[in-house]
C-alpha cells in the first residue's frame, strides 16, 4: 500500500531466515482484512509504500535451525500474531500479547512467499495436504475465524444464552458460527444486507435485527423481555458499535470486543451502572487453532463461506476495491507458483 486507496502488485526480494526459529512458507492462500481498510480509506496513516496482508496459509519451504514442530513440506496455519507460545501470557492463552510478539502484518501475507517469525509457536500444521475445498476454511482460522471465535468465547457464548452480534463482515459472520458451536441457543445477528443476513442465518443466526444504534438496541431488548443478550459480541470497532453492544448488553451479561477501536471512549458513569463485563482485543488465534483446524478438517463447520470473492493475488486491487464498496464480504487472494 503506497497511500490510502493505492494498492500495487509489485515486486519484493524474496523472504529468507533471520532467525534460528523462522520458517519462510509458500502462500497456498490469502486474504484481504477488514483491518486493512483502515489504512485503505485513511483512517491509518501510511507514510510509505507497506507490505500488507497478515491472514495466510501455506507449505513449509525452509525452516531455522531451531525449529522442531515444523517441518519441511507441511501445510500449516498460522495466527496473524506471531508468539512463541511458551512465555506466561502465551501460556495463560492470550498468544496475541506474547512478551516477544511480532504482528505478521509487518512481513506481508498477501505475496508469495512469508517469513514467519517464532515458527514453532505461530504455526500448526494440518493432519496432510488438504483437499482444495478445505484451503478457504483454513484461511479463515488464521484470523477471522479465530477471531470471531475469542469474541464469542469472551461474551461467554453457550447453552441457555441469547447471543447479539454487532456488525455483518467475516468476523461477525463467523462470531455467529462460533456461538452456534458454542451451544448458545438463540444468535440475534444485526445487519442490512441481503447476502450477509442469509450467511448470518446459515452459520445459525435465529433472528435478524436491521435497526441500528439507539433503535438498534431497543429492538434487542424488545427482542429480550427488556433485559438484554447475555452475550453480545463487537466486531466493528467505532463508538456507535461499542455502545450499541454496551447498551445491548443484560446487566451481568459479557461483551467480546474484537474490533479495531478507532477513536472509542466509553463514559464513565454509564459503564459504571451498566453492570456489564468487557473483554476483547487482539485474539489469540493461537489459543484456538488445534481445535479449529481439527474442526474443520473434520467438515463440522465451513467458515470458508464468508469469501463471496475469489482473485489472482495480481488482482489485488481490485480485491481491496470490491471490500470498501461492500461488494464482497472478504476476498480470497490466491498466489501464483
């Protein structure tokens, strides 16, 4: 990316090992991130041209030294966090905040090939090659999945719960999939759209709620016995999103807040009375991809639906185009070579 909505193929020196405990891997797949229209519409600066995408999976083409989980030859997964996964964040679950973390934004995803730092605890390696159709739900744990995921499992999603989704793109998507997985028994998805309402209810929404902000939350407490969800989860990351979850929210219930805040401050006093516990940030995707992957490649669930959109990596543009005018809800980028 050399400036908000100018993104270029070009040409890097390829990747190689820094470090004893990298692996460089060659991209199978890519993605573009909700995360990247940050910068994409200038809400980040960009000051110079930047590798940009940190969603990927691959084969193994070199490994460091000390590497002793990944091998050669292996498909892995990896966290768009890179962590060690042994200092005592990583072991407590939060990966995504490990003392030595390295976010894979800086190295680049969406190319060909990928460093990947602290590859033994970044990375996890499939049962075998996968069969082409499973690629795009593998994709999808790297981050969204993984992500959407720690929401719902910060909300404390489960059995006897009414979960609210706030915000339709991938991550809510599959914020619904993973409540759904999570036992909860009624999933309010909130979206406008069409394609994303219809996927909302196949990965186990029961109600669609099209109201936003103040009417949107008076609809989920209507929808509620005035009470509120017991889980509500934010995958949006603006002020609106944030109180609309806050406000959605049963006095004692969870909000699981993974959007990128963008300028969100929370009053107060109206947090101090909403009697709500918060958690979010950064998901440790690492936490959970032993049990994703195991999920998927089991064809429990199918979070690879959320790409409406499939381009050659050379079309990258294009596919960052397609996102900001919500003409897809994620794209697939696929590498040559």
């Amino acid at each position: 990316m050399h400036a908000p909505g100018d993104v270029r193929y070009e040409q890097r020196d390829d990747p190689g090992i820094l470090e004893p405990t990298d692996a460089v891997i060659r991209v199978t797949a890519a993605c573009v991130c909700g995360s990247d229209l940050w910068p994409y519409r200038g809400f980040n600066r960009v000051s110079r041209p930047t590798p940009m995408g940190h969603e990927y999976v691959g084969v193994v083409e070199q490994v460091g030294d000390a590497v002793e989980t990944i091998k050669v030859g292996d498909f892995v997964v990896g966290s768009f966090m890179a962590s060690d996964n042994t200092c005592e964040v990583c072991r407590a679950g939060y990966q995504s905040r490990c003392v030595h973390v390295e976010p894979m934004g800086r190295e680049g995803a969406q190319a060909e090939l990928l460093r990947v730092p602290l590859a033994d605890g970044t990375l996890v390696a499939t049962p075998g090659m996968p069969d082409a159709d499973l690629v795009p739900s593998l994709l999808a744990a790297s981050d969204v999945l993984g992500t959407g995921w720690f929401a719902a499992d910060a909300a404390q999603a489960g059995p006897g719960k009414t979960v609210a989704v706030v915000g339709d793109g991938a991550v809510g998507l599959l914020g619904v999939l993973a409540a759904k997985q999570l036992g909860a028994e009624r999933i309010i998805a909130m979206s406008r759209h069409d394609a994303r309402q219809k996927l909302a209810l196949d990965f186990g929404a029961t109600d669609i709620v099209t109201e936003r902000g103040d009417e949107g939350v008076a609809r989920i407490k209507e929808l509620t016995n005035g009470l509120g969800a017991h889980s509500v989860i934010e995958a949006v990351g603006t002020q609106e999103s944030m109180m609309q979850a806050i406000r959605a929210t049963r006095h004692g219930g969870h909000v699981g807040f993974v959007g990128v805040s963008h300028d969100v401050e929370i009053p107060g006093q109206e947090l101090f009375y909403a009697t709500v516990h918060l958690m979010g940030g950064p998901a440790p995707v690492r936490r959970f991809l032993p049990d994703l992957i195991d999920r998927i490649w089991r064809r429990e669930i199918d979070p690879g639906k959320v790409f409406d959109l499939t381009l050659p990596l050379s079309q990258v543009a294009d596919a960052y185009a397609a996102m900001d005018e919500r003409r897809a809800i994620k794209v697939l980028l696929t590498p040559k070579g």
